[in-house]
C-alpha cells in the first residue's frame, strides 16, 4: 500500500518494478523471470511496521531502468482514525519528473530541451510531455483527491 500511496503523490502511474530497502532486506514484487538475479521478500506479506521494526526509515526505489531512489522517513506514528478512511497528503512542492524521462541525467536533459525553444529535439519533448511541463506545480487537492481512492 506504501507503494500505492508514493505513486500518487509523486503522480507516476506504478508501470515499473519498486523495491523498498529496510536493513540488509529487499521488499517488493518478486520477479518471476529473474527470482534469482533480484531475490526479495514479496512485500504483501510483511506489515510496514513489521518490517521497518525499530528503525525509522528505509529507501524506496522505483523503476529500475531509471534508478529513482527516495529516502522514507517516519517521523510519527499514529493510531488509526476510523475517520479517515484514505490516506491524506498534508503539504508538498514542485513537480514530479515525469515516469520515464531517463532518471536523474534525463530529467535535467529534459528540462534543457524545454527550456531552449531552438533545441532540435524541444518540440518531440513538449509532446512527449503533453504539451508542457510546470516544475513548480502542485497541487495537493489533486493529489488528495487521487488518494481518496486508496481504501485503508
């Protein structure tokens, strides 16, 4: 469910292999093609809390081919709310590098390419991207809003 609550935030759409790291342990979705080359524990059977034990963070990695590595943190732990039946974003900032775009070498060329118009490649990347890219945008009653779709 982590998984699916980082997705939306970061508003990627969850197309690519993840792992979370806790310890010496790899969590995630085992791959039967390579059970072998990329050996973890399948992450539907262990609670976060379980998992993570005394610790209190673990690193969270998506899309492989991209490498997008993130820190997550518990800063607090709180009991459940029967009043709140999804999970809720409090705060955030700037956009997400869209899913795909090369990780972090590719995001930069990315952003160069949008920010030069006579670049040879800025009008392929500004469809490849929708039309534009706003990295200051966010907007945490879109993200909410695709949290609500969560059930807890």
């Amino acid at each position: 469910m982590l998984h699916a609550v980082l997705q939306v935030v970061m508003g990627w759409e969850g197309g690519h292999l993840h792992e979370f790291v806790i310890g010496d342990t790899r969590y995630g979705e085992p791959d039967p093609d390579f059970p072998d080359e990329f050996p973890c524990v399948d992450e539907t059977k262990v609670t976060l809390a379980k998992a993570l034990g005394a610790r209190k963070s673990c690193k969270y990695i998506y899309d492989y081919g991209d490498d997008w590595e993130h820190r997550v943190t518990v800063e607090k732990v709180l009991l459940p709310d029967t009043d709140l039946p999804c999970p809720l974003c409090l705060d955030g900032r700037n956009a997400c590098p869209p899913e795909d775009v090369g990780g972090v070498p590719g995001y930069y060329e990315f952003l160069e390419v949008l920010n030069d118009p006579t670049h040879d490649e800025h009008q392929q990347m500004l469809e490849w991207c929708g039309g534009g890219f706003d990295l200051t945008a966010f907007d945490l009653s879109d993200v909410n809003q695709r949290l609500s779709e969560i059930k807890l």
